[in-house]
C-alpha cells in the first residue's frame, strides 16, 4: 500500500486550547460495520484517508471527524471511516465532546495538501482536540485490523468524492538496491557501474513505449535491519535518485513519482543470528521497484 510520508511533513498544526462539554451515548452494535480491509490505492485524481480511533482511547462519546468543517464521520473508540477527496489543500480534525461550539465545523485549524494516488492514514489524538495524528503506513496497518467500519452517520462533507479503486494495469521491473548502491548508501556518486547500465537500459525501454503510458511509481524498499524511520528515508533517498537518473536518461519528470515504503513490504522473512546471514537473507528485501501504469 502506498505510504502516508507526505502528511508528516505537510501537516500545518496550530495550537490552541478547546472547552469540552460533557456527553455520552450507549453504543449500539448497529453502529459497527466491516471489519478492516484495505480496498487498495485511490486513482490519481483522488487521495484516499483513513481515519480511524483505537480501543485505547477511553471514553464512549464520538470523535467528530471534519473535513473541511463538515462532518464526515463519528468515530467511537474501536472504528474508522475510509473516505477519498480530491487532491489539493483540505482541512481535518477531529473533535470529541463537539457539541454545542462545534469547533469543527467553525475552526478549520489544521490543514495539509494531499497528493493523488495517495492514501493517507490518521489517528483520533486523545489529548488534543481536533488535531489530527498523522500515522505511517505500516503502524497504522496493525492498529486497524480489529477496528471496524463507522457505518451509523452519514457523511455531509461536500469535499468528500467516491473512491475510485479501479485497477490499473501495471507493471513492475524490481531492481536490487546492492547492485544499484554500494551497501547501505543512496546518492548518485554511490550508483555501481552495472547499475547504471541497467536504468539507462530500462530507460530507453520506457521511453520507447511512452504513448502506452500512464505514469510511473519509483518505489524504495529496504531490509528490516536498524530503525524505521531511518529505512525509510534510505527507501526514499534512493527511490529519489533512481528517478532524477530516469530523468537524467529522457523521461520526462512529470510522469516519474516517488514514495518508500522503507522495510514494510519484505519478501523474505530472516530470522538468522549472525549479522552477516542476516544481511545475506535479506538481499531481495533491498530493491527499488519501478511500477509503470500502462494504458492497456
């Protein structure tokens, strides 16, 4: 699934201190819809939210989720709403004991820009209200599985659009970041020699085939040795300078997009003891992948 970096680093939050009006509500099992599951990537003329609320925020009463200071959800603990808009500025938050300032609906403090072709996941925040908890992906996808689907509102956001997940036809060339990179780095000067080679060869494919195009997904994966987020921003780095080299070979930028999903996507699992087995095992887990949208 597509990563939610760009609202970390876009989210604009204001302070500010809000009253809380007391109110709660029984909770009838009505409320609840399916169980999560992702329905995949928005198409890119929208940018998909899911903005959910764990058990472990306490309390009964609804979270109050705006977009754009209208009211898209109701989030009791344990549920989330899944909604697509398209992409652009748009403000967020959610509020709990709203009633009767509906800070929500008047405050839109807290904006971001959303890219299309996105998927961006947030957090109801149990301590401030209305600001919203820009999640990643791979910490969001475990604190979902057991939540369920606010299906008991009924969204009255204008801004909110029908999520299109139409499947594009794509395909994928997987490249191994230890024959692109010398181990462990992602600059341009780090590319080996057969690296080199093997874009400017995949290059002059794409390019000869640029009218069946739609656009193209650089894609940055890394093993799972050492921190999170520091594998993710080896994932985007050289995602990064895997594109500016597409670019470099004739590709026009505009078509060439970048994301990491860092060490959230292996496709070997490495339980070995010794750091040199382990760094063996996890070869194919280091990989650049370039996903080209085709038009048939």
């Amino acid at each position: 699934m597509h990563t939610n970096q760009a609202l970390l680093a876009v989210l604009l939050l204001a302070g500010g201190t809000f009253s809380t009006v007391s109110s709660h509500a029984a909770v009838d099992s009505r409320a609840f819809g399916e169980v999560w599951q992702s329905q995949g990537e928005p198409s890119r003329e929208q940018a998909q939210v899911i903005y959910y609320r764990s058990q472990a925020i306490s309390g009964n009463d609804a979270a109050m989720v705006y977009v754009d200071g209208e009211f898209q959800a109701a989030l009791l603990p344990g549920m989330f709403t899944r909604f697509c808009v398209k992409p652009g500025e748009h403000s967020l938050g959610a509020y709990r004991n709203d009633a009767p300032a509906y800070q929500g609906k008047n405050e839109q403090r807290y904006r971001a820009a959303f890219k299309g072709g996105n998927t961006y996941y947030v957090r109801v925040d149990g301590n401030v209200n209305g600001r919203p908890n820009a999640v990643r992906s791979a910490q969001a996808a475990n604190e979902l599985k057991t939540l369920r689907l606010q299906k008991h509102a009924l969204s009255r956001a204008s801004a909110v659009v029908v999520c299109d997940y139409s499947a594009k036809p794509a395909v994928d060339y997987t490249l191994s970041s230890d024959v692109l990179f010398k181990f462990g780095n992602s600059g341009q000067g780090d590319i080996q020699t057969q690296g080199r080679h093997t874009l400017a060869a995949l290059a002059k494919q794409l390019i000869s085939h640029q009218q069946h195009q739609n656009g193209i997904d650089v894609i940055g994966h890394t093993d799972g040795i050492g921190r999170e987020l520091d594998n993710q921003r080896l994932g985007h780095a050289r995602a990064t300078t895997v594109r500016q080299i597409l670019i470099d070979e004739g590709i026009p930028a505009a078509n060439i997009r970048v994301r990491s999903v860092g060490s959230s996507e292996p496709v070997a699992i490495c339980k070995q003891s010794s750091a040199q087995e382990k760094t063996a095992c996890n070869a194919p887990n280091r990989r650049v992948v370039i996903r080209v949208e085709t038009t048939r």
